[in-house]
C-alpha cells in the first residue's frame, strides 16, 4: 500500500509539472485532459460496473445532466463555485430516480433497461427544446483557460481514484464485492444489496456529473447526441474492461489506450477505432474477463515461482 | 425478429444484444444483394435465412458456447462485442450514409375500401405473422422443436432423455440470427437505414419480448400487437419525434412492475 | 508490477509531450510557405452527399487558386499557395467541433472554411470564436447561429426565415393568379433544428400579419435524420390542409416524400424548404418528387451568363456530379475567403476578419450576384422558388428576374 500511494504521488507530481515543462505543447495538453477526463468517467463506471457487477449502457445519462447543468447556469451567469456541485447532486439525484426502480432487475435486465434509460434520457433531452436548445443543443462562448481546465480535470481523477481505492478496501467494498459475486447469498449475509448498490451509483452519478460540468466548459458545446449519445455510454463501458473490471487502476490503464488509439484514428480511419474495442472486448471477455491487468499478471505469474497474491489493483 | 430473440433467450438464458447487428447486417445484405447483382429485395430471405444460420451455429461453436458456465453478464458483453464490431464493421464497409431500396414494388399502394394502404406494409405484416405461425408450428410439432422447447425448459433433464442438449443450442441460436437477419431484411422494404438501424429496432423487440414474458412464443405476438397500440394511440397526444419514448417506457415500466412480462403475470395471477 | 502499467501510461505521455512540444515551424519576416486552410465535412453519415459536393467545390476553387500559383499575398510580396485539409465529421457535431479543433491547436490553420448542416455548423463555429480564427461558411443557414455575437464567423447562407417569406411572397402570386385557394390552410412539419424552427417561425409571422392569405391548421416538429415518419403524416393526413410544408434536409425529404406517395396523401402546394430540384431526391423519388416547390439560395437554372460558365466549369471537373446550390455556395465561400485573403495581403487572422467585415464583391453566381456581410456576419442575398416538372424539369417561378416556366398549381391531382 505503501509504495502504491508513493508511486500515485510520484505520478501526480510529473503530471502537475507537464504544464510547466512544456507550456506550448497545446495539443499534448488537450490529450491529456481527455484522458484524465475518460479515466475519471470510467473509473465512476466501475463503481457500479466493476465494483457491484451492474453492467449500465446509460451512464452517459449523468454526463449529459452535468453537462447541461452547467451550460445552463453558465448561461446565465452563474458562478462555477455554485453551478459544478449543482451539477454533481443533480445528477446524483437522477441516479436516484431510476437507480431505485432499476435496480429491482438483476443482472442482464439491469443491463438492458439502462440502454432504454439512457436512450429516454437522450430523447427527452433532443424534445425539450425551451432547456436543452434541442437537437443543436446549446453553446457556450467563452471556455476557462487551458491550464485551469488540465488541472481541474486531474484533480477531478485523483479525487475519482482516491475513492475507488478508497471504497475497495473499505466494508462498503466488501458489500459491493459480495453482491457482485452472488447477490442471494449478500442477502442472507445481512447485506443490504439495494442500498448499496444504490449508493455506488450515486457516487458513480456525482463524479459523472462534475465531469459533465468540465465537459461542457471545454468543448463550450452540449448537444443530446453528443452528451447522451449511446456512443458515450459504450465507451464508459469498454475502458474498464479493456484495462480491468473491478479493480482500481484497470479503468485509468483502459482511458489512456482508449484515448490513444482514438486520437491516432479517429480523424483519418473512422470508426476503425470501435471496430478494434469491439474486437480487444470479444477476446477479452472470452479468454481474460480481468482485462489487462488480468494479462499482466499472467505475464507475471510466468516469469516468477507461483505464490499466493492477493490482487492488489 | 423478436421471435429470434425469444427463442435465444427461452434456450439459452442469454440476451442477445448481436441481434441488433444480424438485423442491421440483414437490412443492408438485402440492399447489397439489390444494388450490385439486381436480387430482388423479396427474394434475398432465401439467401439470408440459410447464410445467417450458419453463422449463428458458429458464432455459437466458437463464442458464445465458452462463456456458458460463467456469469449471465459476460454473455451478455460477449454479444455486446460481437454487435459493435458488424454495426463498426458495416461503417467501416458501407460508410455511414443513409441507404434504402428503391423500386416500384416499395412504392406501390392498393386502394382497399376508399383506405390507401401500402403494398409493402401489408407484405411484411404478412410475412410476420406467417413466419410466427411457422415457428409456433415448428416448435409444437417437430422433434427438433420439442427438442428446443425441453432444452428451454429445463436443459438437464432434456439431457437425461437424450436430447443432444449442445446441438440443440447451436441450432437455436442459429434461428435465433437467422430470424433477426430476415426481420432486418423485411424491414429494410420500409425504411431507410445507417449501420445504427438495429439498435432502437431491437429495443422495442425486447420490449415486446419483456411485453409478453420471456419465454413464450404467443406473449411475442401478444407482446407485439400490445407496444403497436400503445405507440398508435401515444403518437396522437405527443410530439411525433417522441414515439420511441413510448417503446422505452413500456420496457422499463413492464421491466421493473412486471418482471415476467404480461402474459406471465395474467399466469401466476391466475394459479395464485 | 501493476506500477508498470502506469509506468508505461507515464511513458507513453512523457513521448507525446515531448513530440507535441517541438516548435512548431515559424515562419520568417518573408513569409508562410503555404497558407493552411482548414474544413471538417460530412462526408460520410446522413449528410455525405451534400458534404462531398462541398468537398468537391472547395477544391475546386482552391485548384483554381494554386493553378496560378497561389493566393497573391503583397506583404510577402509573392504568391502563395494554398493547403486544404479536409476532414470527415461523419455528420456527427461532437466530432466536427473535435476536428475544427484539431484544425486550430494541431494543424495550426490560417483560416476555416465552413461545414455543412445546421447543427454541425452551430457546435463547430465555438471553436474559430474561441481561438479568434477567421471562418467563412456557406453551410449554415439558421440566423440563431449568427445571433451569439461571434465576430470572426461569417456565412454566404442567407436565413431560412427569408426563405420561408420568399415562398409566401410567391404563394400570394399565385393566389392572386387563382392557381392556390385563399386562404392556404398550411401543414407545418419542421425539423426540430434552429433550422427547422427559422422555417416555421417565418410562415407564423406571415400567417399572422396576412390571416386571409395564410392559415396554419398543423404546426409540428419532427427528429432530424428520422427513419419513420408515417405517424407524423398521419396526423397531417387528419387535418383539413390543402398545403404541406415541410421544411427537411434532404435524406429525411427523401424518406417522407416517400411515405407521403405511400400513404396516398396529396395537397394542392408541397414544399420541402430548400430540398426538391437536387438530383439525388429526384433519382430516388421518381414521379413522386413532381410538382414539389423550392425555395434555394441557387439553381443552375438561373438565366445568366456567369451561372452558365459555372456550370459549364463544374461539369467539366466533376462529370460525375449534377451542378446543385451545393455546388455553388461552396464554391464562392472559398472564393471568398481567397479574396478576402488577397485583398488583406496577409495570413494575420484580425486584419482577415477586418477585410471580410468590409468585404463587397460583385462577381459571383449568387442570385443578385453581390456578396457582402451585415453585422451579424450572415448575408442577406435573396432565393430563387422552383417547381419540379415531369420529366425531370426544373423550372424557376420567382422572382421575375429569374423566372424560367410558368408554375403548374395546385398539383395536379389533388
């Protein structure tokens, strides 16, 4: 544990100190704010997806909701003291209110019903046009400066990792953990499942919600297809497993090749991209449902004298 | 296409999120077929029907049949996957733009008692209740029906009568997709379509599939005529853009009040 | 161990850091080897037909440009040619405004050309805004784009609310002529885009100021890029229309006009705002796209000498591709801004926009052929209204100036 909190520092003193090294690396800059942004989404993911073991296909529906929440209040000259935790409860309190209906299904029909709740979401969000300024959704016209929104964007991952570490070795871990490998037998246990599924979703939800607000104030643009869209849902759910579902690292490891790969063809090969994902996912899911921390320590286990190892993430 | 995804569920336990893409893939299969060797878009089932069977027994062989054992969410993943690489796929070949099938059968139109109705409406409608028909028949009366209706029911057992319980399930998943492949060729006569055609599709389809219980052929005809009516008369009191909401809400409200579909409910209620 | 995995994310930054940070080539007192011009296009997606005739025009005129060696830049004092770069937002706003930045912070490009579609136009243009570079667009029409006070963002697009009053002007014509019922009982279907709304807001305006000549009994938005619309026509069909205006953009045109036939539905004026004379509607529709009215910022069909020679000049570049207003718009936004440029004499971005706000030119195709942008920055050039005639025609019946063929309403029919 130790060194793991030494090498975290070590890691977020470097990435504090990129700005200052190379100040006109603009486009360095811009990659890595995405990255620390995806790796926040999908590390809130995991909560819910890796940690309680429900697979959701709507989370964008929290983004969106900070998202706007922020272009709205933006717009109307509110301070971002004020607007950026409005926007965290307000969508944790949309988590609430289809986390508790939602999550009387188990499982697959938890899955499925996300993706009619995030498509709800999204169409809800293109027909009220008097809030969201409909399909064209709204713009914004003046964005913080770069450097603000880097270091916003980091603290905003440090904050989300700090927590997944944080909730995995705590009793609340353990009740997610439990209810993830068999739901029935947590119950017996005198763990309250619903409860704690429905908390892991509202963190989940708020920290999707702050990264909506950093979403909106660097894109300076929201749009129901861009901020609800499905494509947003499915890449919150690829990162944590491609790099490792449930663990506390898997999602960051998963953001950055999720970003890289996309940056590299996302401009020229169009959708060569997704098709990848959709291929890594198929393997992963068939030979090491662990992702790649699954693969590292197989690599690992080879190279040394098999031993009991306690998965550290 | 819903029947394809009843019947993989009912014999598998597996929600099958591919069906989006073999429903997309059937779609532009058709319009290929149509465009560049001159099919006529009412004969490309006969193509599609046997093709897709194949490959879902494959798919069944070589994927799905690994993750069996493990947790129903990494099925579910599994197929995931194996969606966002045709629909990425099919991007990727046929590009993004909007694609439809033109010619005059599409536009052709009977008058029948002072209603215009649409030729190729009525001929999909009837191709869907007949091939319900078919399947409720093949089902009940053959073997290898009663054979996927015992593994449906209880695998083990079906086993220990000496049903070939692995065969059994390559080739209902393999009617599952062929079924899909085919609803997505009917429906590529009425619409347009974009590698993303199957998505909203197959949601309502599991609507109707939750609409009418999960593991009954009928409930999906049930199923289907109870979401058109509600999408019929919502239509008329809301904003037209918002008719796929009313999908939405039918699935998630049925999935959360009733778990076992109408059909199932009206069962129990009746037992009970 | 699960370290090496971060050590290697750490890795991977630390080289990209590194490969972003090299200087990025300045150039001397005597100027830019090229000047870097920049576009995203929907080139792929519901817009890829549109958006490849921009491609196709842009280039057009950048080849005319580099043909005699570049835009002629007096500070430097030579000629420079001109870099294009093109990419491909597959008709998708988030990635185009992605991509118009990548435009400004890698590509560094000296100015924009715009994108095409209302809403793709309305989320790239935050990016030339923020980062103060000159754009000059040809594909955006609604006006609520060029209400948010952006001083470098400037359209050859003029607003679909003129083009909503040019079709009423015409519509009070024919009812003056007895060729439309008075009052005109007015379907509005729209698109749910600033686009769709500019168009419905022009035809409210109208039907309030002139209530014995326009009646709207239907008022109704619809999704953009949509598959189904037969609900939508059903409730039209329930009315008592006798006019349907649409206002589309040209895939959901083609999908509606088509269940529209299907559904056996007829009036005695249909319009489909700017869509109708293109090509590929007309291929897909058949006789189903007869007698369908247009409003468009352009036709080939306008009697004069210099749309002749255009047409002329596309055909033979692009044998391939029929002469549509998305050919021309786009050819003189690119125009544009190289004359903007050669007036200005260099690639500094504020005296570019500074010429552009002053800018009067008077040769182009346009109707009226003068181009030359109000504060707002979106032109204020008028429309042509056509009709589509069996056979493939095209007639224009308004204005006068422009006129063609006489009108043939109400539809045949009806």
């Amino acid at each position: 544990m130790a060194r793991n909190a030494a090498f975290a520092a070590i890691a977020i003193a470097a990435l504090i100190a990129v700005p200052f090294v190379a100040p006109h690396a603009e486009y360095a800059l811009d990659v890595l704010f995405l990255i620390f942004l995806y790796g926040a989404m999908a590390t809130a993911w995991n909560l819910v997806g890796g940690f309680a073991g429900q697979v959701s296909f709507g989370h964008a529906a929290f983004l969106g909701i900070g998202a706007y929440a922020t272009a709205i209040m933006t717009q109307n000259g509110i301070s971002l003291w004020i607007s950026v935790p409005v926007s965290a409860l307000l969508a944790g309190a949309y988590s609430l209110v289809i986390g508790i209906p939602a999550f009387r299904l188990r499982g697959p029909y938890f899955s499925i019903a996300t993706i009619g709740i995030g498509e709800a979401t999204r169409l809800i969000a293109r027909n009220w046009s008097s809030l969201t300024g409909g399909v064209s959704g709204l713009t914004l016209s003046s964005a913080p400066p770069l450097l603000l929104q880097y270091f916003a964007a980091l603290a905003l991952l440090v904050a989300a990792v700090g927590l997944a570490a944080w909730i995995r070795a705590s009793r609340f871990g353990y009740a997610l953990a439990a209810v993830r490998q068999d739901t029935d037998a947590a119950e017996t246990l005198g763990v309250a499942t619903t409860v704690a599924k429905t908390q892991a979703l509202f963190l989940s939800a708020c920290i999707l919600g702050v990264a909506g607000s950093v979403y909106a104030l660097h894109y300076l643009f929201v749009s129901p297809d861009s901020v609800f869209g499905f494509s947003t849902s499915i890449a919150l759910v690829i990162m944590p497993i491609i790099g490792g579902l449930g663990t506390v690292t898997g999602p960051l490891i998963g953001a950055v090749i999720y970003t890289f790969i996309r940056e590299q063809l996302a401009a020229t090969l169009a959708n060569v991209d997704l098709l990848a994902f959709g291929v890594l996912l198929i393997a992963i899911v068939v030979f090491e449902p662990r992702g790649i921390l699954g693969i590292a320590d197989r690599i690992r286990r080879m190279r040394k004298p098999p031993a009991v190892t306690v998965p550290d993430g | 296409m819903s029947y394809g995804l009843a019947l993989i569920y009912g014999v598998l336990k597996i929600i099958n999120l591919a069906n989006a893409g073999f429903l997309m893939l059937g779609a532009y299969v058709t319009w290929w077929l149509f465009t560049a060797y001159h099919v006529d878009p009412l004969l490309a089932p006969l193509v599609i029907i046997p093709v897709f069977f194949l490959i879902g027994v494959g798919l069944e062989r070589t994927l799905v049949r690994r993750v069996l054992g493990s947790e129903p969410i990494i099925s579910l993943l599994l197929l995931f996957g194996v969606w966002l690489v045709l629909q990425n796929l099919a991007y990727v070949i046929w590009t993004g733009d909007t694609r439809s099938i033109e010619n005059s059968f599409i536009e052709s139109t009977v008058k029948l008692g002072g209603l215009q109705l649409s030729i190729p409406r009525l001929y999909v409608f009837a191709m869907g209740v007949l091939s319900l028909i078919a399947l409720q028949l093949f089902l009940t009366r053959t073997y290898l029906g009663r054979a996927i209706r015992a593994t449906a029911q209880d695998r083990d057992a079906a086993r220990l009568v000496g049903v070939d319980v692995d065969r059994v399930m390559g080739i209902a998943f393999g009617i599952g997709i062929a079924l899909a492949g085919f609803g997505g060729s009917l429906l590529s006569l009425l619409f347009s379509f974009t590698p993303d055609f199957g998505r909203v599709l197959s949601l309502k389809s599991f609507c109707i599939v939750v609409l009418g219980g999960l593991d009954s052929i009928v409930g999906v005809a049930f199923g289907s005529v109870a979401l058109a009516i509600a999408e019929a008369f919502g239509v008329r009191y809301m904003p037209a853009s918002m008719q796929d909401l009313i999908s939405f809400v039918v699935l998630v409200v049925v999935l959360v009040a009733l778990p076992k579909g109408i059909v199932g409910t009206l069962r129990s209620l009746r037992r009970g | 161990m699960r370290h090496s995995f971060l050590a290697l994310a750490a890795a991977a930054v630390a080289c990209s850091v590194v490969a972003a940070a090299t200087p990025v080539a300045t150039h001397a007192d005597n100027g830019p080897t090229e000047v870097v011009v920049g576009a995203v296009l929907p080139l792929t997606g519901e817009e890829s037909t549109v958006g490849t005739y921009y491609k196709a025009a842009y280039e057009l005129a950048t080849k005319e440009i580099n043909d005699h060696g570049g835009v002629e830049l007096r500070t430097y004092g030579r000629k420079i040619p001109v870099k294009l770069i093109i990419y491909d937002d597959k008709t998708d706003a988030a990635t185009s405004r992605n991509l118009y930045e990548r435009l400004a912070v890698q590509d560094h490009v000296d100015a924009m050309l715009g994108g095409y579609s209302t809403d793709l136009v309305q989320a790239q243009t935050v990016v030339p805004n923020q980062h103060q570079i000159p754009y000059v667009g040809g594909g955006g029409a609604a006006s609520a784009i060029y209400k948010r006070g952006f001083k470098t963002i400037f359209s050859l697009l003029a607003s679909i609310e003129n083009l909503a009053y040019t079709e009423c002007d015409f519509i009070e014509e024919m009812q003056a002529a007895k060729k439309l019922p008075k009052p005109l009982r007015m379907a509005v279907v729209f698109e749910n885009t600033p686009h769709g709304q500019d168009f419905a807001r022009g035809l409210a305006q109208r039907a309030k100021a002139k209530p014995q000549s326009f009646q709207i009994v239907m008022n109704e938005a619809f999704d953009l890029h949509g598959k189904d619309f037969t609900p939508l026509l059903q409730k039209v069909k329930a009315t008592n229309a006798n006019a349907f205006m649409a206002d589309a953009h040209l895939d959901d045109y083609i999908t509606m006009q088509r269940q529209y036939t299907q559904a056996g539905m007829h009036h005695a004026y249909i319009t489909y705002g700017a869509r109708g004379p293109d090509k590929k509607g007309r291929d897909a529709l058949g006789k189903s796209a007869d007698y369908i009215v247009a409003a468009s910022w352009w036709n080939q069909a306008i009697p004069n000498a210099a749309v002749k020679a255009f047409d002329d000049k596309w055909a033979k570049a692009y044998p391939k591709l029929n002469t549509e207003w998305y050919s021309a718009l786009p050819y003189e936004t690119a125009r544009t801004l190289y004359i903007a440029l050669t007036e200005t004499g260099s690639v500094d971005k504020a005296k570019l926009v500074e010429t552009l706000r002053h800018i009067d030119i008077r040769d182009t195709v346009l109707p009226g052929g003068h181009i030359k942008f109000p504060a707002d920055g979106q032109i204020e050039a008028p429309f042509v209204v056509t009709e589509n005639l069996p056979d493939g025609k095209t007639v224009i019946v308004y204005p006068h100036a422009e006129k063609t063929g006489e009108a043939v309403l109400p539809v045949p029919g009806s």
